[in-house]
C-alpha cells in the first residue's frame, strides 16, 4: 500500500527539519547541507537497492525455498522498526523551535521597547500577517484536504515557486522510471538474456548511483552550484547515457543469441548511475519552496513528491511498451531509450526556459 514512498517521504521531511535547525545558518547553507543529506539517503537506499536481491537470492539459493526470503524481509522490516523506535531522534523538535522563535520575531525596524505608537504598529502587522496567512489557507484548504486525491498534485502544481521544479520532477521520472521497466524486456529481446544480465545491470547502476548521492552531491555543495545548473548537467549526462544504450544493437559481440552488450551500453548504464544526484537535487528544490509564512509542511510536500513518483510508476506501462512494440516491429527495439532521453531533454529545456523568466520576474518584483 505504498509503505516504501511514504517511509522515503517521512525521511526526507525529517532530514528538511533537522537542517532547518542549524543554528546561525543562511539559508545557502542550509540548502547545501540538506542537499548532502539527501544526496547521502539516497546513495544509502541505492545501496539497499543492490544488496537487497542479491542477500534474497543467496537465502534462496541456500534454503531452495520461495518462503525462507519472504520471513527474512519480514524480519529485517522488525530491525527497522527497532532502530525507528530506539534510535530516531525527537520530531525536529528544535526545528519546530526556531521555526516559533523566527515568526515571534518583530519585522526589521520595529522593537518591543519603542513606545506604544512602535506597539501599535507591531501589533498592526501581527494582525494583517495573520489575516494574510488565514486567507490563503481557507482557499487552499479546500484543495489540499486529506481526503481529496488530487490534493498532492495541487499542492505540487498550483503554486507558482513549486511549479517549475514540479514539472521537472515528473518529466525526470517519467524518464527514469520508463527506462528501468523497459531493462527487463529488452535484455530478454536483445540478448536473448535472464536474470544474470538483470542484475548485473542493476548492479552496476546502484554502485555509480552510490558513488554519486555521496561525493557527487557533496562536490557539488563545495562548490556552491546553482541548483538549476545541477539539474542541467544531470539532465545532459542522461541524455548522454541513454543514447549510448540505445545504440547497443549495433555494439554487441557474439551471435545473435546470447550475445553480450557492448560496452558503449555499459558505459551508459554507469553514466545514468551517477546522475542520480537529480533526485535528491529536485527534492532539496521543491522542499526549499517551504518557509516560516508557508502554510505548506514538508511531511505533506513530500507526501505529494512520493504521489507523483507513484502517478509515473503507474503510467509508464502505459506509454513505453506501446512504443516498444513498435520498434520491434521495424527491428529498431534499442532506440526505445532514446524516449527516456527525450524526456530529459524536455526537462532541461523547461529549467532553461522558465527558470529564466522566474528569474526575470523575481527581479521585477
């Protein structure tokens, strides 16, 4: 029942809290350690991502049954739990803290020891900041409630700082995702190729995705990098990748069964391994459009990320394997990952478009 997105979305809301209590920190700062602490969660679940079917296969393998690896999960999700229950730390309360304090705080030129004009006027603000803040939450409380479906989508495409980021996160996934469904099939059509392959494949891409969410993102922070510039070099690096993979019909060795992919196919599944800082990169984006005057928390921004990661696990078997069967039919299966190339490609040219004129507009303002 999507227990893996919610407990991703509570992590991350959690990491966004315990950076947000950083004492005397900017706010570049901020967003450059909760980028490394994404970038770090990340890379930890890649990890599981790799150690996970090769630890279920060997209990497999050893016990030659379907049952033993299915309690082994179980036990291991009570080892969760356990950590969860004895080792997480407080709700961010600290966080929660500095939050109060920054919004108790009188605006800039205004102190509780002017005299009563000075009060007044303070007060004057409190009331017109609170009416502000209550309007803006009666017409979107309608919208967000828990009960409506569609509430992460509006809450993730109906506000203006989120919406750029928000289609890019879907544009990337949709990618993404559409290209890790389609290994399976085509290894079994092009190389004629089981299990083994599958999972050297995904091997190889979790280690380049560790390497990346944990010294990509990092040397990225050290930097200083704009987060769109990022977004941009990720974006290129798959569109790079996956045009390497789709040129793999012509690079095989061996017969036509059984042959191997050649190597510009693994050079590209390594390349899309170690974009995989766009993820943490878009999840530190959108969560940094939340802020003390929002009437949006980020347990329920991320709950809306984790809704739209699940919208494209649900509509890519709806759009590439149409465009699969079409390729097969005229022997050019390969180029089905040039359809993942052009996703990135939309996405880059949508940070490139509107993130000009976001820019242009915050200037005007």
């Amino acid at each position: 029942m999507g227990n893996l997105y919610i407990t991703l979305a509570l992590l991350f809301s959690f990491i966004a809290d315990t950076s947000n209590a950083m004492p005397n920190a900017s706010t570049s700062d901020i967003q450059a350690q909760r980028r490394k602490d994404y970038g770090f969660a990340e890379g930890s679940v890649y990890i599981g991502v790799m150690l996970g079917p090769f630890l279920g296969g060997t209990v497999f393998k050893l016990s030659r049954s379907y049952v033993v690896p299915y309690w082994c999960s179980s036990v291991s999700s009570l080892v969760l739990f356990a950590g969860v229950f004895f080792f997480q730390p407080n709700d961010a309360t600290t966080a929660s803290s500095t939050m109060q304090e920054a919004l108790l705080q009188p605006p800039a030129g205004l102190s509780e020891a002017t005299p009563d004009g000075g009060n007044a006027a303070l007060q004057l603000h409190d009331v017109v900041v609170a009416d502000e803040e209550a309007a803006t939450r009666t017409r979107s409380s309608i919208f967000t409630t828990w009960w409506n479906p569609f509430a992460p989508f509006v809450l993730m495409f109906c506000n203006r700082d989120r919406l750029l980021w928000s289609s890019v996160l879907l544009m990337a996934w949709m990618g993404q995702k559409g290209v890790d469904f389609l290994y399976n099939p085509f290894v079994h059509y092009e190389f004629n190729r089981g299990a083994f392959l599958i999972g050297v494949i995904a091997t190889t891409k979790a280690l380049s995705s560790v390497v990346s969410n944990i010294c990509c993102v990092r040397m990225f922070s050290r930097l200083k990098m704009r987060g769109e510039t990022i977004l941009l070099i990720g974006c290129g690096m798959l569109i790079v990748a996956y045009g390497l993979v789709g040129m793999s019909s012509n690079t095989g060795t061996g017969s036509s069964r059984n042959r191997n992919p050649g190597i510009f196919f693994w050079v590209g599944v390594s390349i899309s391994g170690l974009a995989a800082f766009v993820s943490p990169m878009i999840r530190s984006l959108v969560t940094g459009t939340v802020n003390t005057n929002s009437d949006v928390n980020p347990v329920s921004l991320l709950g809306s990320i984790a809704a739209i990661e699940s919208f494209c696990d649900f509509a890519v078997p709806f759009v590439y394997p149409v465009a699969f069967d079409w390729l097969i039919s005229i022997h050019k299966a390969p180029f089905i990952f040039f359809l993942g190339a052009v996703f990135y490609l939309l996405a880059g040219l949508t940070i490139v478009v509107c993130g000009k004129r976001m820019r242009r507009g915050v200037v005007e303002d």
